[in-house]
C-alpha cells in the first residue's frame, strides 16, 4: 500500500467515525415557518395514500380473521423529512398542538406542528392508504394447500408440522392474496400505557367474546401486550416501561 492511499484511508476512517450516530442525517427542512425567536412551525405535507406491509402477532390475526381488530400501535417516529426526534410534547393539551426537537443536529431550533402536520408525516401511512398482513405460512403437499400459523396454534398441531418437517416461512408471500387488508382510517399520538381493556379489544389482545373479564386476567392479557411490545422494538426509550408516546392507527379492514 502506498503513502497516498494509507493517507486517504485514514481520512476516510476519520470523517466516518466524526458522523453523527443517528440513522440519517437529518435533511434541511423546507416551508419552514418562524415564529418568534427560534420557535419554527412545519407545514403539512401533501402526501398520497400507500400501500405497506405489516407484521402481526398470531393473536392478532386471528383477531382480525373475526374482524375484532380495528387499532394498531406503532413506535413513534416521523418521516425522513425531520429526522430522529426529542422532546415531542404536547403544548397545548388536547393534542392540537405539538413540538420537538432535532436529534444529532446543531439545529436547536423548536419546532412546532399542527395535528395535520403531525399525521401528514407518519411514516406508516396517512388515512386512506392501505396495510396488507404478512403472515407465517407453510406449503402442505399432502392437501395441496397453504397453513397459516396463526390458524394452529395448539402444541399438537404445530408438534405434527414439525415431525413432517415443515417449517414457517415469513420473508416470502404465500402464493395467493393477503387474507387480511386494513384502511387507515385516522391516526393520532397517545401514550403506550395503561392499555384499557376497551383499547386491547381494539388491537385483538382481549377476545371479544369476553365480555367481563377478571381483573387478573385483565393483568395476563396486559403483560402478554407488553412482552410482544418489547420483543418487537429496538430503542430502548420506546419499551413497555417507559410508557412511551406512539402512534395509534384506527383501521377498517376491506375486503379482497
């Protein structure tokens, strides 16, 4: 290796490590509207509805199957416009009025979003766009037909597909169409806790077949929402414990 390419080797390593650890830089921001001081609102964003995947957990399909789920939570983040956030507060209390900061930014500017200008930049779709369900799946030859997980969830059930050596694939889609599709009808922010009993019928955690449930299985049912939280969420801040803000989206499933 020569002087020159050690040389632009090193400078390279250095100006790699001197990035900021967020998982973007986060972008100039533009229709930026100052207030006062270093106060700035964002507008709304002109978004067309979409249409992304989404994984759920086999109580939730079955849930949705029974068409009993009509919420979904997610960890709060916002488009790529913005960047990785801090500090996002309601200011006026009813969920109006909203504003954060930049993180891994010099930016130290407080920014300020509407309700609409909030729910313009959720990542997982504005009202209007579409979900469709990725599910765990297996190919039987003996039926010629596709098994769903979430339709065998009893231990003798799942101990026969695995003595005939099938196994669950879940990266791929099965060769037919998604059996369940949702609409996003609204979205909104809330915090993660306490989970009610009428918001886990909403998600599907709480059958709603049930129709007074114990307290103690109401504490079962809440711990098993939290597990699978914690199991599908990367940041520390946005764990079960932390009771952190997320988004809630109101779904209508539609028919295919």
């Amino acid at each position: 290796m020569t002087n020159r390419t050690a040389r632009a080797l090193s400078i390279h390593k250095r100006k790699k490590e001197s990035r900021h650890p967020g998982s973007c830089r986060p972008r100039r921001l533009t229709g930026v509207v100052v207030l006062s001081g270093k106060a700035a609102m964002l507008p709304v964003l002109n978004r067309s509805p979409q249409t992304s995947q989404i994984r759920l957990h086999d109580v939730e399909i079955q849930a949705g199957l029974r068409d009993a789920k009509c919420e979904l939570r997610r960890p709060l983040r916002l488009l790529h416009d913005v960047g990785e956030i801090e500090d996002l507060r309601d200011v006026d209390g009813d969920g109006q009025l909203w504003q954060f900061r930049r993180q891994f930014s010099t930016d130290t500017t407080d920014y300020r979003l509407t309700r609409e200008a909030l729910v313009s930049r959720c990542p997982y779709g504005v009202p209007g766009s579409f979900l469709t369900v990725s599910e765990a799946w297996c190919w039987d030859e003996e039926t010629q037909s596709v098994i769903y997980r979430a339709d065998h969830l009893t231990t003798t059930q799942r101990a026969d597909l695995h003595r005939r050596g099938m196994t669950w694939k879940t990266n791929t889609p099965p060769p037919q169409p998604n059996r369940l599709v949702y609409q996003i009808v609204d979205c909104w922010i809330d915090h993660l806790q306490p989970m009610t009993p009428l918001q886990l019928r909403n998600e599907g955690w709480l059958d709603n077949r049930i129709k007074n449930p114990k307290p103690l299985e109401l504490l079962h049912i809440r711990q098993a929402f939290a597990n699978h939280w914690d199991r599908s969420t990367l940041q520390e801040s946005s764990q079960w414990r932390h009771n952190p803000l997320v988004w809630v989206l109101s779904l209508q499933r539609v028919s295919r």
